[in-house]
C-alpha cells in the first residue's frame, strides 16, 4: 500500500458500497502534509509532460491542486460552480451532471486563464462517474489548450470515470485506486498479499 492507501485505511469510514468518507483529511478538515505529499506524487508522474497550468475545480481539488502546482512551479486554477460576482466577462462553461447527487452545475473559468498555449494537468479530490473530470475536459479544449493528463486523488474503479475517460485517450493517474467498497472493506486495485 502506498502512502495514501495507508492513510485511507486508517482514517476513512466506508459509508456504503459505493461512499468512502474522507472528511477529517480531503474534504472537510485538510492534512496539508498528505496534501503535500499528493502534490509531490503528481508532480513526479507529470514532470516530464511540460505543464504549464493545472485547473481543477471547487472545493476539494484545490489543495492538492495547488501542492503539485507548488512542486511544478505552475499556477492553478479553478473552475467555479456558483456564478461569482468578480468572474465575469469572457468564460468558459460547461455542464456537469452528478449521478450521486442529482444535480447538474454550469462550471466556469475565466478565459484569462487558460489558453492554446497552455498544457494542462486536471486535478480532482474523487474519480467516480467522470463527469466533473469530463465538464473540466471540455473547458480546457474550448480554450485552445492541450490536457496533458487527469490526476485523481482516489479513483472508485468500480464506477464508469476511468473507463469513459480512458476511452477518449486520456491520461490517468489516480493515487489511490479502489476496486470495491463491499462489506465495509476497502479494497484496492493491484493490493499485493503480503
Ligand atoms: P463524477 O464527477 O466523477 O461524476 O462524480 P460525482 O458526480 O459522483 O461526484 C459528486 C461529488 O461527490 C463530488 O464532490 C465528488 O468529489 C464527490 N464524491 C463522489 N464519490 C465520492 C466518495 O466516494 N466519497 C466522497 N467523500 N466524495 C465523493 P463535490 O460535490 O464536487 O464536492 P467538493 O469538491 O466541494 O468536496
Ligand atoms: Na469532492
Ligand atoms: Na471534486
């Protein structure tokens, strides 16, 4: 197990067959060491792929985002999902659907931002259905730039994301990868029996 798998095991509760609760060090209260040593991790996977910029989106990508953004030496943005009263003007959107909670957000980023000079790493918190990693896709493509790839900080590999994405070519690299949260165990992809 890895640094993060570790981590997982220790302090995330399985909620049901498909819901990992991370709160105390991802998505509520933040452990800026784990944060960054994430960002340390894709900025090793990435560092040979001439990132210029990494876009994430609100709330949960943005720290890890920011810490391989430190470690690439890069600026990172994020896509809104609330209008905001300062971004306005030329922006980019798009539609994202969430399966698991029934609704469906207009993401944007500023133009400014992000353009056909730039390559891009995508960062996300979780890679369950896809569909926010797809909406950030689309909005880096309509920029004129280039996605260098999509780091995901714990992929469900039993849910669709990594298939739709890898079948449109892109790149994924998830830190931690769960292949089942069944009987309220974790279970990871490739788990060597020791
Ligand atoms: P998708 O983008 O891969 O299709 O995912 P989905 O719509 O299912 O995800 C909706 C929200 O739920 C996202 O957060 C996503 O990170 C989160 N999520 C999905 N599966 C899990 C899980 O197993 N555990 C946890 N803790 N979160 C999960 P969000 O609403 O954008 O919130 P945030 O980024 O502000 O935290
Ligand atoms: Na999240
Ligand atoms: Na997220």
């Amino acid at each position: 197990m890895n640094f993060l798998e570790k981590r997982i095991i220790k302090d995330g509760k399985v909620l049901s067959e498909h819901v990992l609760k991370v709160d105390s060090f991802l998505n509520h209260q933040i452990d800026p060491n784990l944060m960054l040593e994430i960002g340390k991790e894709f900025a090793d996977r990435f560092a040979n792929d001439g990132v210029t910029k990494i876009v994430t989106i609100e709330s949960s990508g943005i720290a890890p985002a920011v810490m391989a953004g430190l470690f690439l030496k890069v600026p990172v943005v994020f896509a809104r999902k609330k209008k905001s009263l300062t971004l306005n003007g030329d922006l980019l959107t798009a539609s994202v659907h969430s399966f698991t909670k029934n609704e469906t957000n207009e993401i944007s980023i500023s133009k400014k931002y992000v353009n056909k000079e730039d390559r891009v790493l995508i960062i996300d918190d979780f890679l369950a259905n896809g569909q926010a990693a797809l909406g950030l896709v689309d909005i880096v493509q309509q920029s004129g730039a280039k996605v260098k790839g999509i780091g995901i900080v714990i992929e469900k590999s039993f849910q669709q994301g990594t298939q739709i994405l890898t079948k449109q070519g892109l790149r994924i690299e998830s830190i931690a990868r769960i292949a089942s949260l069944e009987n309220g165990e974790v279970t990871f992809i490739n788990e060597k029996v020791e």
